[in-house]
C-alpha cells in the first residue's frame, strides 16, 4: 500500500512542493505484495530492474521493493532466526543489519549484527546458495588477517568498493575494516592500532561519496569524510545533529541523513549548509539511500518505507 504524504522541500532557501509516498502500515507484520507488513526496515541498498534491497530486521529477512509498493522476500522470516549456510530454504539469519549487492555478479553480501559474520547470497542453478566468507558467528572480538579466523564485534554497513574491497562497520571495536583476497584489515579506527585515527564513538552506517567514503556516527552527533589511506575528517556542519542513523550521498557534493534523533530526514549541501527534507509522521528514521533522483528512507518503528522523487 502507497500513502502520499504531502511536504516541502527547501532548496537554496526555495521551498519546493514534493510528495513522499509510503509503503507498509504502521502495524509490524511479515506480508509480500501490495498491502505489505514490515517489521523494523533498517538498511537498504540499490538492488536491480529499479527496485531497492531492505534488511527487514526483526523479520531476519532480505526483501525487495519498488515505486509501485510491491515488496517481495528474497529470503529470510521470522521462523528462521539463527544461523546456518547452504540452500535458501534451510539457511538461518539473525541480526541483519546490513546488506549490499554486486550488479555484474549477481551477488547479494549481508552482515549480521548478532552472528558476527559477513555473508554472500549467490545463484547456483537457479536457487540461492547462503555462505559465509569473513568471522565467526560462535566468538566475537577483534581479529584481522585470514577471513575464516577474522573476529568482528557487531557488525552494522556493508560497502563494496570497484576493486573488490568488502568495507564493514564494525561498531563494537569502532573501527572500519575491509575484506579484500581472503584477508581481513582494519582501516581507521579510534585506538592506536588503526592505520587511519578518528575520534569515531559509534559510527553506525557509511556510504560512498566519490573515493571517500562518509560515515554517520550516532554516538557523538557527527559526521565522518574518510579519504582511504589518508585521513578522517569531521564535517563543520551549520546545525548540530542529534542522532544521526543513516546517510546516503548523490556523488555530486550533497549528503542526505536520517537524522532518528530529529525524526528528521536531512540534507547537507557542500557548502555544509544543513535542510530538513521531511519531518512529518516519522517514527525513527534509521537508513536514507539516494539512487536514480529517488531518496529512499526506512521510517523504522512505523515499519515503513518512503521515498520521495528529487528530480521535480
């Protein structure tokens, strides 16, 4: 089901007329379709034939939607929490926070926050194969080096890079660490074992931005531009935020939040010039996601998501 919900959008001080349209109820459920259910949607990801991957969190499940409501469950539900590899039909999941897909390889990479793991969803003869190729869902810690024996401690984004590079946030060691060749690094980090130093307290999700890759850390209100093997910057922005759970960027100098502090869907222009895009019947906004003149947002405990068109 599609709700319009009519806002303003303020660009350079112009207050623009939009729609944000909304798919699911505020009821929490498990429904496929056009009257769909969802149960706390926390991250998403552009998927292909323009519609959106989403981790349906408390459903353990990774599903689909497009502009026209439709959802559809690749894989995942309720009754299949825990954790276990192989044929979709029997493979478990728990604690999905993150999820990421390669178009040329028709691959889907999720990361758990409750296994500890980073997983790759394949086709193999027509069905979906589950596997894992980094940690260990039975100890959590800290460990680089190979991807069988690497330790993470709650994992919550996952980013692919073009050169094969798997990035994670790996929030309960607040560091950002990459697969790449079978072998697990750390990027940056707050402690003196990190190659890159920021002074990062939760950071909760990235995204792209150009070469860099831009981080929203929830724990001390900022926002991160990380240069990869250079530096972390902290952004001076014009407003302070509160919460910031989710960020998106359009690659082209502007940065979208979900700010679930604010209940506020926000914009960062390069000029560091923060507007609200949507504030209206928000309920802890976790994720935003930018792609082809569309903002996505997950509106997590309205079990919802929206989106709004910015090419009008």
């Amino acid at each position: 089901m599609k709700r319009l919900i009519y806002t303003f959008i303020l660009v350079s001080g112009i207050a623009l007329n939009c729609f944000s349209q909304t798919i699911g109820t505020t009821e929490a459920g498990f429904v496929d379709g056009n009257a769909p259910k969802l149960d706390k949607p926390i991250r998403m990801a552009p998927y292909k034939d323009g519609a959106i991957l989403f981790v349906d969190f408390n459903n353990n499940a990774i599903r689909t939607v497009n502009k026209t409501g439709i959802v559809t469950t690749l894989f995942g539900s309720p009754e299949k929490k825990g954790y276990r590899d192989g044929a979709i039909e029997q493979a478990r999941f728990s604690g999905l926070h993150g999820v990421a897909y390669d178009k040329e390889n028709d691959i889907i990479y999720t990361v758990s926050a409750g296994n500890n793991v980073i997983r790759k969803i394949t086709n193999r003869d027509g069905k979906l194969f589950v596997e894992t190729i980094a940690g260990n869902q039975k100890e959590k810690g800290f460990q680089d080096g190979p991807a069988k024996s690497a330790k993470f401690n709650s994992l919550h984004q996952i980013l692919l890079g073009e050169n094969g590079e798997i990035y994670v946030l790996d929030i309960g060691n607040v560091k950002v660490r990459m697969l790449k060749n079978g072998v697990v690094s750390t990027i940056a980090g707050k402690d003196s074992l990190s190659p890159v130093r920021a002074d990062f307290k939760y950071p909760i999700d990235m995204a792209f931005d150009g070469e860099d890759i831009v981080i929203c850390d929830a724990g001390n209100s900022n926002i991160y531009r990380l240069k990869l093997n250079s530096e972390v910057i902290k952004l001076e922005l014009d407003t302070k935020l509160k919460m910031p759970h989710g960020i998106s960027s359009n690659n082209n100098g502007t940065l979208f939040i979900a700010d679930m502090g604010a209940n506020k869907i926000l914009q960062i222009n390069s000029d560091k010039k923060v507007t609200t895009l949507e504030n209206e019947n928000l309920n802890k906004p976790a994720a935003v996601l930018f792609v082809n003149d569309t903002l996505w947002f997950a509106d997590l405990y309205n079990h919802q998501i929206k989106y709004i068109d910015l090419s009008k």
